[in-house]
C-alpha cells in the first residue's frame, strides 16, 4: 500500500504518501485515521479528508437526467458525454488545492466528484504515487 486510491469519493494514502502531500503544502486537506472493524487503528493508512465542497454550479446543459436518491433525497446527475463544466463562481472564496463538488453523479452510489488545482495534479504525477488514477479536465465556464 504505497500510492492514493480512491474509493468512490473518498481517498485513502499510505505514511509515505502523507509525508509527500504534507511537503507538498497542499491546502484544504487534513487526515484521519483508519480504523478496522474492531476500531483499531490501520497501520500505515490514512484517510484524506477534504475540508472544502465547491458551491452548485454544474452546467445544466451537460446534466443528461437525474434521479433522487430514496433515502436521502440528494439530487444524483446523470451527465452527457464530455467535460464536466462547472461555474467558475462555485469557486470564490475557495483556495484550497482540492475540493468536493456540491453535486452527487451517478445512478446508484451518488458520489461527488473530487477537483484538484494544477500544483495537487503535479505533486502526484511528479512523485508517481497515482499509477491507476484517472484525471480529467473540467471546463470552467
């Protein structure tokens, strides 16, 4: 366990990657512990916890359908092949290099998508620690 996995909308790293992110000075992450089914503390696992969600802002245009989830109620979208294209707007006040979306996407689970700034990109790709992640760009409109 020596790289960042995600797990629907949660990112889960190894000591060695959170000693490379905290010399990275990322800003808008902390990290929890992970704790297995007894409530014992995971060695060498952490949990990142992303501090900041992006206001609404997804592009209605892009949005193909959506459901609402039985059991919370939550909006889940559905979106047209392409970019994602979000409102710059949902991003003032916001100087963190990663954030939630307000929006869930997807028929079944409904995670949010996660964003990061180009430095956040560059400090995975740079100390290869994302070998099965995929990135894509989203349109800023």
């Amino acid at each position: 366990f020596t790289m960042l996995y995600c797990v629907e909308d949660e990112i889960f790293i190894s000591d060695t990657v959170k000693q490379i992110l905290d010399e990275s000075q990322l800003q808008g992450l902390d990290y929890e512990y992970v704790l297995n089914r007894h409530g014992d503390v995971l060695s060498n696992i952490h949990q990142i916890i992303i501090n900041n969600c992006a206001d609404f802002g997804v592009y209605e245009k892009k949005v193909q359908r959506y459901s609402i989830c039985p059991y919370c109620g939550c909006k889940k979208l559905i979106l047209k092949p392409g970019l994602l294209s979000i409102n710059k707007n949902s991003f003032r006040n916001i100087e963190s290099d990663i954030v939630k979306t307000s929006e869930h996407f997807g028929e079944i689970t409904g995670s949010r998508r996660i964003l990061i700034s180009h430095k956040f990109f560059m400090t995975i790709k740079n100390n290869r620690i994302g070998k099965n992640l995929v990135f894509q760009p989203i349109e800023l409109i």
